[in-house]
C-alpha cells in the first residue's frame, strides 16, 4: 500500500503521547464503568465507524466570490486522492472518497480505481454536475436541467447523470447524489407544479439506469443560486421524489441547506421512521450553506442528529444505512487540517450519542419529565470521548492527534515544492 506519511512519523508521534492516553482512557473508562457502560464496546463501534471526504473538499476557495488557493493545492483527481489518503491514514475515520463529476476529470477509470486501492481508499457516492455550464457543452444550464423547460437540455442533464452512474459502477461506487440548482428568481419565471413534474420525469430516467444494487440520493436546499423558489427546496419535496421514484431513491440532508434554526434533526427522525434518509452531507454553518467545518459552530446540533441515527441503529428501524459524507469547502484552512477535523468532529458525535442512557430516556419521556429528559442527552454530550476516539486511531494505525502529526510531518510543505501554484480566481456556487 502506498503511504503519504512514513510509518516512523505516526509511531514516533504516537509513541510520545501513548502514556497520557492510556491514563486517560482507563480514567474514562473506569466513569463509563459507573454508568453502566463498556467502553471497549464503545471505542469498537467508533472504530468502526468511516465518513467519506468529499474530493472537492481538498482544494482551498470555494467560496462564491473569490479563491485565495493555498500552497500544494491538488492539481487533479490523483493529487486530491493523495491527499485523502493522508486524511484516512492519519484519522482512520476516512476510508471512501465521494467523486463530482465533472469536477473531477476521469480520463481512465480502471487507473482511478487502482490508484484507490493502493491508497487504502474506496469511492463512495458519485455526485453530478448539472448546476454549472462546461465549457464545449452544447445546451446551457442557465434556466435549469433536470426541470429546464427544454426537452433536450433536460436529456442533456440525464446522459450527464447517467454517465456519472456509469464511471462509479467501475469505481466500485454504489450510490448517485443529485443536487440541482434549479429554480427561479422571480415569481412568474417558472410554474412551481410544470417545473417539478419535469424534474421528476427526467429523475425517474436517471433512475431507471440504476443498477440492481445502487442507491439514488437527492438532496434538498432550500435556494442559491436561485433567489426566489428552488424546485428541490426542502425534506417535503425530497421525500416525495423519493417516493415517486421507487426503493431505490433516498433523501439526502445537508446540513448546511436549511433555513437557520430548522429543527434538521426531526427531519432526520421522520426521514428514518419512513425509510427514506439516504445519508447526509455533514457540515456546520451560522448563516445558510456556509459549508463550514462540521461540528465548528454548533457541535449539539450535530450531537442531537447522531442521537437520531444511534436509536434507529439500536431499535434496527428498517431500510436504516445512511451514507456519511463530509460537504465542506471555504478558505482560511488547510483543507487536510479541516477536513480531519471534521472528520472526528462526526466520529465524536456518535461516540457521545452511543453514551445515552436510552432507557432511563425513554423513562422520563414516558413520565413527562422533561428536565430529565434534557439532562440524559447532556451528560452524554458533556462526556469528553477523545480517549476513546483517540484509543480506536491508534489502534488501526492512526495518529493519536492527527493535525499535530500532519504538521510534524511537513506534507503540505513537501506537495508545495511538487505541485505548482494554482491561479486565484473567481468562485463557484459549491
Ligand atoms: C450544493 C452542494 C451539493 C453540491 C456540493 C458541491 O450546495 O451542497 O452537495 O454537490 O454543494
Ligand atoms: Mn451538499
Ligand atoms: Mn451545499
């Protein structure tokens, strides 16, 4: 297997620090053990658990207004694999990358996928491209795709998606996410109903190339880069694609597509209790899709949506296999340094939803008691699981403090003398 950072680094990193963690877990342990838990257990699950890096996550800039692009940035899909690689190598919570095409340029898909597999890494969801014009491409998406008013800009926008199907069925993906830009920014632009029905006849074609064993994910959000109405727009009309189309078709959340203060995690609770979440893009924001990193602005929140998913995994809710992924892209980090961040961010939240004491939670909601039922999830949140994430990296090969491991090893520093600078630019609706 080919590795970005040497074994020695990792060790010797590790080695300064594994004292202290053990201290500390066993610590942790021993107050787990007080409340009825195994921690063993825990940390296994944590293990276990992988979100995937989104691979335009691993550029710098994508903001919509301007790129200030950092040193090293990924010149192409095998840099930015490299880069992933590093981010699964350090935090070992990474294991898939999550292709955009056609952002991500797929010239020999058989290289690709080898090139995966040497680096320890799998694909994960395929995402497509309908909600920006390539350059040579014959019918424009400025009034829309999948819902254009025109029959061949809309044919045009499922032979894209199919295609994206196509290259992920060689790369061992099993999943498409769709998410369209459509919409309109005056009313009188464009009928609401006109506009859905085509989207969804243009969807169920896409959906009709599906493979057996795929998944289609759409994903609502609620505007931008239309102002006015979105034809995707919320978890109602996600949900009804998702049942118009049939088994296969899922609602994908985006954090960062809500309006602010959206309860996002009974909409994943009702997603489960109807068999439609198909997985999540996770990230934080204050304002609207910032796509900042998860977890940055309000960890509860994401803590209360992993304590969704954790009762649909103890109560095995039927249909329940959310696919994880990172959405997040902005400008003033190391986008490794972030995305690791994240990463842990996600694998913390479920560690500290797996600490809920779920029956004494179900007690104080039978009884009405709401300031208990408010503290149960609280001491939860309010436990510091780091040994226990830290315990499950080392023990996989990972570093015990990834970003302080990732800047002793100096990979950004090297990739800067390997890769030429990319060009400041104008910024994309990403
Ligand atoms: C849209 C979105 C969607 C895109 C990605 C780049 O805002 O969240 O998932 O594919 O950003
Ligand atoms: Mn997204
Ligand atoms: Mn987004």
């Amino acid at each position: 297997m080919t590795k970005m950072i040497a074994d020695s680094t990792i060790e010797q990193h590790n080695g300064e620090r594994l004292d202290t963690l053990r201290a500390d877990y066993t610590r942790l342990g021993e107050q787990l053990a007080r409340r009825g838990i195994d921690i063993e257990t825990v940390k296994d699950r944590v293990a276990g658990y992988g979100v995937a890096v989104p691979s335009w996550g691993v550029g710098t800039g994508g903001t919509r207004f301007a790129r200030f692009p950092g040193q090293g940035e990924p010149r192409h899909i095998f840099d930015k694999l490299e880069d992933c690689s590093v981010i699964q190598q350090l935090t070992r919570a990474t294991p898939t990358v999550s292709l955009h095409i056609p952002w991500d340029k797929v010239s020999d898909v058989a290289e690709l996928r080898e090139r995966g597999n040497a680096l320890g890494l799998g694909f994960d969801a395929m995402n497509s491209n309908t909600f920006q014009d390539q350059p040579g491409q014959p019918l424009s998406y400025k009034y829309g795709s999948l819902s254009h008013s025109d029959a061949a800009t809309r044919s045009q926008a499922v032979e894209h998606n199919i295609e994206c199907i196509e290259i992920g069925k060689q790369l061992g993906s099993r999943a498409l996410t769709v998410w369209i830009g459509d919409g309109s920014n005056f009313p009188g632009q464009s009928n609401f109903t006109r506009s859905f029905e085509r989207y969804l006849e243009a969807m169920k074609q896409v959906y009709a190339a599906l493979p057996d064993d795929w998944r289609v994910f759409t994903e609502h959000k609620m505007f931008e880069p239309a102002f006015y109405s979105t034809v995707v727009q919320d978890w109602g009309s996600n949900y009804l694609i998702a049942k118009e189309l049939g088994p296969k078709a899922f609602c994908l959340v985006d954090l960062g597509h809500h309006a602010p203060n959206t309860n996002i995690e009974m909409i994943v609770a009702r997603l489960i209790q109807f068999g439609k979440l198909g997985g999540f893009h996770f990230n934080d924001s204050k304002y609207g899709d910032d796509d900042l990193d998860t977890g940055s602005i309000d960890p509860y929140r994401l803590f209360l949506v992993f304590n969704e998913l954790v009762d649909a995994e103890v109560r095995n809710a039927p249909g329940f296999e959310p696919a994880h992924m990172l959405d997040q892209s902005h400008n003033v980090t190391d986008p490794i340094e972030s995305l690791m961040v994240s990463a842990m961010e996600v694998a913390r939240a479920y560690a500290q939803a797996l600490l809920v004491d779920r029956k004494a939670l179900a007690g104080y909601q039978e009884a009405n008691d709401a300031l208990m039922g408010s503290e149960t999830l609280k001491v939860a949140f309010r436990t510091d699981v780091e040994p226990i994430l830290a315990m499950a990296r080392v023990e996989s090969g990972g570093a015990i403090a990834p970003v302080d491991c990732y800047r002793t090893a100096g990979y950004r520093t090297r990739v800067a003398s390997e890769r030429p600078a990319a060009t400041a630019g104008g910024g994309g609706i990403v």
